[in-house]
C-alpha cells in the first residue's frame, strides 16, 4: 500500500490542506490517465498548464492533488499539497513510489550537445558483452537488459524513468546508461536519482528555441554535475572549452579526458580510415570499427567511463574493438558501383562540421561529396544558415531539403537555409524539398567511388509533417535507389 506521506519525503512543502496519512492507488501529471484514489501532479507546460485541468482530475477519482498554487475552490475531502516546483515535486514523487529504483544501480547520466546516443548505447554494448545485465535510456530505445521498449523523448518524463528503472531492479540489471538531455535537466526529469557518474561530451549551438542563450543552455547542462554526490565521479571532455566549467561545483570526484590537452585520459589518433581508427589510449594500441575524430572522443569517454566503473584495462580494450556502430551515426554502405552512402543523424552544425571533416579527412578528393540536408521544422531557427553554410563550403555538391518540418512549411525552412551559403557556393546547391526525391537526386547525380552524406534524421524511421508521423528511413531509402542504379 502507497501512503501519500510517504511519497512525498524529501518534496519540499509550502502548505498542506487535508490528510496527507492516505492510502493512494498511482500517480500522473496527465489528467486523462487519473483513475479512483491518485494523485494529480498538475504541471505547468510549455503548451499546457496543468493546473486548468485539476477540477477534471478531481472528477475522474483523485484523491490528491498536487500544484504550484492552490485552486481559489477547495473540495471538500481532497488533500492538496502546495510547491514551489511541480517537475520537482513530481521526480521526488516517482521516485518513491517506485521504492528508489536507482538506489539499486550504478546508473551514469551522459551529457552534452553531441554524442550521448553513441556513448550511451556503447557503453551498454560493453558492458552486456563483459557479461553484466545492463540498461539504456536513449533517445534510439530503452533497453531492460535484453528487452527493448520504444523511446519516445531524450530523456523520459521521471514517472517513465523510475518506472524503467524499477523494471530494471527486478531483472537484476547492474548498469544503466542514461542520455541526459538539457529539457530533461532543466524540467527536473533527473532529481531525486542517485547517479553513481556523469559524462560530459561537448557542447555547441542547438536548442536555442527553448533556452534563448548559449549561456543559460550551457549553465543547464552544468547543473546536472553541479547535483552529483561525493560518492559520484565526474568526467569531462576539456578539449571542449566548457569542459571544466562542468566540473567548477560538482562534489563528485573529477576527471578529464582529452585527444589534444592535458589530461587524466588521453588518446591519440593513429590511423583514420573508413573502416575505422586505429588509437592509441594511455599508451597502448586499440581498433576500432567506429569512424571520425568525434568517435575517437567517444571511444575515449567510453574507456575512461569503463575504468572508473572497475572493469579492467586489457579488457575494456578488447571490448572496445568488438564494438559496432550504432543506428544512424556514421551508419555507411558501399554499392557496387563502388558508390558509399553515409547516414548520420548530424542535426546541429557542430555534429555536421565533424561529419563533414572526418570525410574530407579520409577522402583523396578525385571523388565528389554529395550532401544531403535539411533542418527541423518549429527549432532553433538560427542554425539554420550556419547548418547551409557548413554544407556547401564543405561538401561538393549540396541538396538542401526537409527533416522533419512539424507544423512550419519546408519551403520556408529551406529560404532560411539558404541565406547562409556564400556567393560562390551557390553553383553548388539545388533545393528539392520532397526528401525522398532529393536521395534519389544524389544517387543519380553520383559517380563511382563519389560519397553521399544524408544528414539530419539518423536512426528516425519517420518524417513529422503538419502534426502527422510518415514512415521514412533514411537508410533504406538510399539502399534502393543505390540498388536501382545496379540494374
């Protein structure tokens, strides 16, 4: 039996109207999903404010209400709790209810602009294949150890991540690899866990729609090492320049890793091909399949991450070179026509810089690059130019076209993307804003032994166009029609 009381330990309480010693069925900030004797968290939106809807929650059964500011009408015989914070209140909540799940895990929250899916999702291969039950939240899947569930947001509301993790409890799961997402720090979606690490990637221009300055974007992340423990490690990527910054409050125990700087890990790029890096880390040699100068800051993150959770060095590194690429990062074919297709879910212009550079970095320049790009619809508006300009001075040739235009018209997005090109790249671009035309176009437009980038959407398996979700996938897609020059 759940007593409202106990659920709220540690929530920080500004008034109490009623009983608060009642037994309680669940709770849920969505009124919709409120059945007899619940709790009602009402949560103030970036759309919807929960508190309009506390009179319908009351209505369908709830016994408690939980709220920001207390209704002006009382009902009779309902118990509500007043907060400062409700995102706050409602991770506290969840986390009791489901008897501190992260308690019992050692769980590492990864952050950062680029790279949180692929170290998450590696580390949770690592982990599995040196014999350990393991779990992942990322924004590709969630995984209680070989069950795989579908991921809906970077970061989970709380009630969904505690619910997971006590799903994790029960099957005995000893890691858990977590993205931390910049929404989900700044709406409370991580208080209350105990996170035994924390991983800092890198941080560039995304997400300015929500924070409005880099500034503000760049303290959120900071917050979330800020409220590590001591019994915790922090480990940060100082060739980023906000990489100490990270580590400035936290009381967790502090590490750096670098491939140009001083610091506690450090890596060194030997070969660079597109079958992969041969590195060197703390002195000794390592291959693997991943490709690019960023992955070699994620393998690095990795290792260090593995050490700091015991396993042994001469062992992380053999597990390092068994792992495979994941889903829509550098995800890459070669048709017979000697054509190599590259998927990559580079959506910011820093991820798209890297892709970009690591290519031209392998490449011998007699073969062309063709890119394929587009931005998101109802998103930082302002990356927009800077995503084109990237493109067409680095790439050979540029298909500008749509990602996931939501509720914005693609042909308005595009306009906004092709102010960034410069004078003397605009022989090089062409707009078709039917994205499955514009694959089509690059597979027509290539040559033997040319290279398509098609950026953007990685491991989506979807477009989202006027509220509606269209199956699409970027890398069957170019499978066929790379295919269909074949015949």
């Amino acid at each position: 039996m759940n007593v409202l009381k106990d659920i709220l330990y540690k929530v920080n309480l500004n008034a109490v109207v009623g009983s608060t010693n009642i037994a309680i069925n669940s709770i849920d900030f969505d009124s919709r999903n409120i059945a007899n004797n619940d709790v009602f968290v009402a949560i103030r939106g970036t759309v919807v404010d929960g508190h309009n809807y506390i009179n319908v929650a009351i209505d369908k059964g709830a016994l408690a209400i939980i709220c920001e500011t207390l209704p002006a009408k009382l009902v009779d015989g309902i118990t509500y709790v007043e907060v400062d914070n409700s995102n706050k209140a409602l991770a506290i909540m969840s986390s009791n209810y489901f008897d501190a799940p992260s308690d019992n895990l050692k769980l590492v929250g990864v952050t950062g602009t680029n790279g949180k899916t692929t170290v998450t999702t590696l580390l949770y291969q690592l982990f599995k294949n040196a014999g350990y039950k393991v779990g992942l939240l990322s924004t590709v899947k969630v995984l209680v150890d070989d069950v795989e569930y579908k991921a809906t947001h970077t970061t989970p509301d709380s009630l969904t991540i505690n619910k997971y993790l006590k799903l994790m409890n029960e099957a005995g799961v000893e890691f858990c690899f977590m993205e931390v997402s910049s929404h989900g720090i700044h709406q409370s979606r991580t208080e209350g866990l105990r996170f035994e690490g924390g991983v800092f990637t890198n941080l560039s221009h995304d997400h300015l729609d929500y924070h409005k300055t880099f500034a503000e974007y760049r303290d959120v992340k900071k917050s979330f090492f800020d409220g590590l423990g001591k019994h915790a490690f922090a480990l940060s990527n100082t060739d980023d320049k906000n990489g100490l910054i990270m580590l400035q409050n936290t009381n967790a125990k502090k590490y750096t890793y670098a491939l140009k700087g001083y610091a506690d890990y450090k890596a060194q790029i030997l070969e660079n091909e597109f079958s992969g890096l041969l590195l060197s880390i703390e002195g000794s040699e390592v291959w693997t399949r991943l490709i690019g100068n960023f992955n070699a800051y994620n393998v690095l993150a990795i290792y260090a991450t593995a050490e700091l959770l015991g396993l042994e060095k001469v062992e992380i590194l053999r597990l390092i070179s068994e792992l495979k690429s994941v889903s829509g990062r550098f995800q890459y074919l070669v048709s017979d026509e000697k054509i190599t297709a590259i998927v990559d879910y580079a959506h910011t212009p820093d991820a798209l810089i890297n892709v970009l550079e690591t290519i031209n970095s392998i490449r011998t320049k007699n073969e062309s690059l063709i890119t394929v790009v587009g931005c998101g619809g109802d998103r930082d508006k302002t990356k927009r130019p800077k995503m084109a300009h990237i493109a067409s001075e680095l790439s050979t040739k540029v298909i500008f076209t749509s990602d996931n235009p939501r509720s914005e018209s693609p042909e308005a997005i595009i306009e906004d993307m092709e102010k960034g090109v410069e004078p003397q790249n605009f022989k090089k671009t062409l707009s078709i804003v039917d994205r499955k035309q514009a694959i089509k176009t690059a597979c027509q437009l290539a040559e033997a032994n040319d290279i398509i980038l098609i950026a953007g959407k990685g491991h989506e398996t979807y477009q989202e166009i006027k509220g509606e979700r269209f199956d699409f996938d970027d890398y069957k897609i170019v499978q066929e029609f790379l295919k269909q020059l074949q015949k």
